[in-house]
C-alpha cells in the first residue's frame, strides 16, 4: 500500500488522514480531527481531495443521519493519476 500512496499527488494533510484510517480502519470526522491534529477547514480540504481520489468513502450512520463516519476504500479502486 505504501507504494500507491507514493505514486499518487496528495497535500500532507491528506496522508496523514490516510495513516489514521489504515490503523483506525473507520472513524468519524471529530474522531479523525482530534487523531490527526488538523483543523476543521484542513480536515474537510484533505477528505474532499481523498474522496475524489478515490480513496475515502463516506457512510452515513443511519440512527442519526447527521453523522458521518469516513474509512478507506479497497486499493483495488483507488486512482493512481
């Protein structure tokens, strides 16, 4: 896995959500913030260019709509470019 995230452009913020979920596997977004040390608005930049990379995938929690919890899509679907 390492070898893809190196082929692929993303900001540090990003990677460093991308080494949270690989050990965590599904957090949510408060979760993820208080792991990673981001900011609220660098936290909502780095998944909206992880999501469309291809490589987060949001799930909606279905007891209360409100939540989000945020895990790592299989490689196989990842885009390298």
């Amino acid at each position: 896995m390492e070898t893809i995230l190196t082929e692929i452009n993303l900001p540090p913020s990003a990677k460093s959500i991308l080494n949270v979920l690989m050990e965590q596997k599904i957090l949510r977004f408060d979760e993820i913030m208080s792991l990673t040390g981001l900011s609220k608005r660098s936290l909502l930049y780095a998944i909206k260019v992880l999501r469309e990379k291809g490589l987060v995938e949001v799930e909606v929690c279905m007891s209360d709509t409100r939540r989000r919890f945020y895990c790592l899509k299989s490689s196989k679907t990842w885009k390298t470019k």
